[in-house]
C-alpha cells in the first residue's frame, strides 16, 4: 500500500468497520483494556517523511482501539511515552504495542582493565510487576529482557501465519467463539535446515491457519513479527507455547506463547490487517492472560542464549560429515550464484549501465576459501576438537555418555560435564538429585561435594543438613528444574514466602563482583564505581568500588598537622529511601606516625538503605590521590549517580 493512499483507507476504515473488523460478539466483555501504542504498521524506511509515519502510528492506534472496543466495554488508549507501569493498576490487562520510557537506562559492566564483561539491558518494568499484559511483535523482548522472560528475540521473522498450534487451547475457543480456517501449506524452506532437532523427516506441507492478511515477505516495508526460543520454554510450569508461525527458524519457535503474567502475541499487524479470525483469538487472548493476575514469573530467563539440553542436538549433528556436506554443499550454490551475478553486472558496468549500491558491492564478491573437515569441527567444537579431533564418532558418544550430566554455565552456549554430579550417577534435572545430597550431608559424606551441588543447583543458602531436609520434604511434591532460568531447581508456588525462587539470593553473593572500577594508570589513578545490591525485602545496600593504581594512595584519616585531604563519600537518596545504619567504610593502612591513614589497592564503601520506589542515588566522592613523590589536585563532591 503506498504511503499517499493512507488518508483514504483511514476514512474508508472509520465508514465501514464491518468490512475490516470481526463481527462485534453480542454482549462486550466487561474487561478494561489499557492499549499502549506508538508503533507504526511498516517499516521506517517506507516513510518519506517523520509526519508520515506520526499518522501511520496515529492509524494503528486507531486500528487498535476499534478493535478492542468490538469485545471490551472499557478501552483506554495511550503513548507509550507516557506509559509507567503503576497505570496498569487502573486496568484489567495492559497491551504493549509501544516502547515506553526507560526507568533505567542500559549499562555495560566492565572488568579492572575496562574490557566490557555484561550488558545490562534497559529496565521498562520491575521484577514485582504482576499485573496482566499482553505484548505486540517484538514488545516483549524490549520489556522482557531485563526482568527475566522467556518471551526472548529468537528472530525477528515472524511473517503471517500460524501452525504448529495448539487448537484445544482456550484462546482458540472462547469467550468469544472462534471458527478457524485451516490451510494445507507448504512447509517454511527454513525449517528444513532444522530437521536435527526434531529427531524425524520434516513434513513437507503443514496445517496453517492464517493470522494477517498482510505479511513482510509479501508485502515489502510491512513490519515484521517476532518468535521466541522454543528450548527450554515450557521447563517452568508458569510457561506455555501456544502456537508457532511462518518464519526462518525451527518449526516449535514460538510465535504465541505466555510467561507468568506476560502474554506474547508474536504477530506484529494491526487488527487493520489482521483476519477477523485473528482479531477474536487476539481478544480472547486478553481475556485468557486476565486470569493471571498477581501470577508472576516464577522461573526467569537472564541469559537468553543459555545452552539447554536441546542445545547437544546441535552439537551432536555438528560433529557429522553429513552437516559438513551440508554446510558444503549450500556455500558452493551461494558461490555459483554469487559468481553468476558478479558476471552479470560486470558485463552491464561494461555497456556502462547504471549500477545499484547493492550491485557495486557485489563486484567485489570473493569465492570463499574451501573449508574441510578438520576446519568445520574445530569451528563448531572448540576445546573438544583437541580431544577428538576428526573422530565423529567419539564426540557422539561422548556426548550421549553425558547428556544427563552437563552444566550450563553464566555464558553463551557454553557447557561442561558436572564431574560431581556425574560420580552420583543422577541426572542433574532429577530431584533425587537433591534426596541424595541432602542425604550426604546428614551422614557426613563427601559434604563439600553435596553443598556444591546443593550451591550449584539451587537458590538456597542453608547452613545445616536440618534446614535442608525441612525444606526439601515440604516442598519436594512441587520443585520442577528449569535449565532456561540457571540451571535451578525450584517450587512451583507465586507464593514469596517460600525457600526456592528468590534470584536475588544468588545474585547478592556475586553482585558485589559485577560492580568494577575501570582500568587505571598513572595519568588516571583512581577510578569510581557505584551500583546496587539488592538485598531483598525493602533493603538495598548503596555499592561505591574505589580503584587506585599501585604505587598510589588515597587517604582514609587525615591528621590535624598533615595538609592532605580526607576521602569522603556523601549520599543522597530520592523519596521514598532511608539510610539504615551507619556508612561501612573499608579497612586501611599505616603512613605516617601523625596519625594519618590511607587507602591502596582497591576498596569498597556500603551504605545499607530501605525504601521503594524509583529514582537516583547520587554520590559524591572526595579524594586526594599521592605517590611517594607528588599529590594529584584534590576531587571535591565529584558525582556518580544511580538509578533505583
């Protein structure tokens, strides 16, 4: 549709919503809807101008709320702009269709010598969030990410229809009844690239059931929708995949899917493009998250490229000569096609035709450089490649032999074989697993080896074989193991009071660590790092990491005689927060007989505080930074400031 044609479609929508909406359902649902918009129905780059798309938003909104007004009696429509997450409170389910402002912004953490070792994405809503919302496209993985959901951004490909889906599911029956059209389609190519995971030859057509009358490979400059990761995704009993769709990855991405509270709607077209099918199932799906009020997130997904067992499938095929014929055998079709075109264009450069900017770029294609064998495993084995070098043989059984007894560790797609758990010959997603650890340490036996798998698999903290005991029997008839939420086992409860679930127990043990001055010199001697710990409940504990390069030193006390000046840390905190206790200020050093102390090496002031709520926490640091031979000028009050 072009850009100019929109005024007239926008009327024609408003004059005749029987020809683009569902039949309004007799008797509308007593839901209030809160509709976040902001997004556009094409791509940007299909816009002349910012006015053009402003107005393309404008119609999406629009779009959204007759829709939503056809099943819902209250519909409330807003900019994400001015979206925060306590309105949702007002409403019975909140639909994100829009970025809203950020209540903290994206970090990145970096090591002593200032290498980047952890993003820390941009926080939209807080982990406590329980109230229902349903996500648009890719919504999900913008707000999700840094609260844990598994609604992560496997691929932005998402085109217009449905398979793979679960038909006896309550979105596809009601409230509102639903008659769906099922189509025998041919099979996404894409999925067959795929066939490994699933174990069995994959069908060449599938039933489909189609979502948008309008997808991004059809209709070019259409925005496109979003599925997430399938492995791993239904490991936690507060998760479900629905349904699947047309896209580029492996036939079970998850296309309509519900984590906890958050319901992801992977389709990105407006109820303007959207069957009328689609636009009952999207209200049913409303409905169906409205149940999973104060329902949180149990299990919750930090790394989305955590490797899980599905993950050794990968390996496994990646070890064999029939992917690397694979691998071969696609490279040489590109080359040929690459080497065809280059051909081409050359001869049109030479009639001096006119070259497009892709057509320039291509004149520079390179056939690649053969790969064998030996090259492909040490590409996608790594470190094993030097234990089994071109034997597929041996890496498939070697990871058959241990595909109950892997780890995944805080990295992407990175996994070892749990030599402990391995010498007890339990799988480590088996809760008799956690029987015979406790069972060790009652008996004294091999307990460091039980608390490091104890420490390992779970969230707990207990010091004593009884705590354990007490725990594991009052809960054992509900702990589940999750591999996407960190290799945890845990209870199926939303209920806080109960051992199992609270993250915030393992974080608080390396959280301290994550918190890491830059690389100094001797130009930059001191460096300042500031963050939070969470310390859970209302307490939190103000975090200030003072760097000072060897050789240097900062002064701690100050004698009455000596002009040097004292290190200071003053903090201020937004409404809402109280200091508790006194600043808990680090050890130090003798320099002179005056009395006068110091700082060296790196140190760490605390500052426990209680509150809730958000803001910023500024900290003003003072310091004098010397060697033995001069004084670097004074830092009076220099600034560092958090958000909450």
């Amino acid at each position: 549709m072009k850009i100019r044609n929109l005024i007239a479609v926008v009327l024609l929508m408003f004059c005749s919503t029987a020809v683009v909406y569902a039949q309004k359902p007799a008797g509308s649902n007593k839901l209030r809807v809160l509709y976040v918009g902001g997004s556009a129905n094409w791509e940007n780059d299909v816009f002349k101008t910012p006015e053009e798309k402003e107005k393309d938003v404008k119609r999406r909104s629009a779009s959204f709320e007759a829709m939503l007004k056809q099943y819902f009696s209250v519909v409330k429509v807003i900019d994400a702009k001015v979206y925060t997450q306590d309105m949702s409170n007002e409403y019975d389910v909140t639909v994100v269709d829009g970025t809203p402002k950020a209540i903290a912004e994206r970090q990145m953490i970096k090591d002593a010598q200032g290498k980047v070792t952890k993003y820390v994405p941009a926080a939209y809503l807080t982990e406590d969030f329980d109230k229902p919302m349903l996500f648009i496209g890719e919504t999900g993985e913008k707000l999700g990410r840094s609260i844990g959901l598994k609604l992560d951004w496997y691929c932005l490909c998402l085109d217009a229809y449905a398979h793979g889906f679960r038909k006896d599911h309550q979105i596809f029956k009601g409230p509102f009844p639903v008659k769906m059209t099922i189509e025998q389609k041919p099979t996404p190519e894409d999925a067959f690239h795929y066939e490994y995971f699933l174990g069995k030859p994959t069908p060449k057509s599938l039933p489909m059931w189609r979502v948008q009358t309008k997808g991004y490979v059809s209709d070019k400059g259409f925005r496109i929708g979003m599925v997430a990761r399938p492995w791993g995704f239904e490991d936690s009993p507060d998760a479900e995949s629905i349904s699947s769709g047309v896209c580029a990855k492996t036939l079970d991405a998850v296309a309509i899917g519900r984590h906890g509270n958050f319901f992801h709607w992977g389709f990105a077209a407006s109820p303007e493009y959207m069957t009328p099918e689609a636009q009952t199932v999207l209200a049913n799906a409303i409905v169906y998250i409205s149940e999973f009020k104060e329902k949180g997130v149990i299990a919750r997904k930090y790394l989305d490229r955590r490797a899980t067992r599905e993950y050794l499938k990968e390996k496994k095929y990646l070890a064999t000569k029939e992917a690397f014929d694979s691998y071969a055998d696609m490279n040489l079709k590109f080359d040929q096609e690459m080497l065809k075109e280059k051909k081409r264009i050359a001869d049109k450069k030479a009639k001096n035709g006119k070259l497009t900017e892709r057509e320039e770029q291509l004149l520079s294609y390179q056939p690649q450089p053969k790969q064998t064998f030996e090259d492909f495993l040490k590409k996608n084995q790594k470190e094993m490649f030097d234990k089994f070098g071109t034997n597929s043989a041996a890496y498939l059984k070697y990871y058959e032999e241990n595909k109950d007894y892997f780890y995944a560790e805080d990295a992407s797609y990175v996994i070892k074989v749990d030599e402990d758990v391995k010498s007890l010959g339990i799988p480590y997603h088996d809760k008799r697993l956690l029987e015979k650890c406790i069972s060790m340490l009652e008996k004294g036996q091999e307990v460091d080896k039980a608390k490091r798998i104890l420490d390992r698999y779970t969230l707990l903290d207990y010091k004593t074989s009884g705590e354990w005991r007490n725990w594991y029997e009052k809960n054992k008839n509900r702990i589940f193991f999750t591999e996407t939420g960190g290799y945890y086992f845990m209870v199926n409860t939303n209920d806080k009071s109960i051992d199992g679930n609270n993250y915030k127990k393992k974080e608080s043990d390396v959280s301290y660590n994550n918190i890491k001055p830059a690389q100094t010199d001797d130009n930059n001697a001191v460096s300042v790092a500031t963050g939070i710990v969470d310390k859970g409940t209302d307490r939190k504990e103000v975090v200030v990491k003072v760097k000072i390069h060897p050789g240097y030193h900062i002064y701690a006390f100050v004698a009455n005689l000596d002009p040097y000046i004292q290190t200071g840390l003053k903090i201020n905190l937004p409404a809402g927060y109280v200091k508790v206790g006194d600043l808990k200020k680090p050890s130090f050093k003798y320099f002179s007989n005056s009395g006068t102390t110091i700082y060296e090496d790196e140190v760490m002031f605390t500052q426990e505080i209680s509150g809730s709520g958000k803001g910023e926490v500024v900290c003003a640091v003072t310091y004098q930074c010397c060697d033995t031979h001069i004084c670097f000028p004074p830092v009076n009050d220099k600034e560092y400031k958090i958000q909450l």
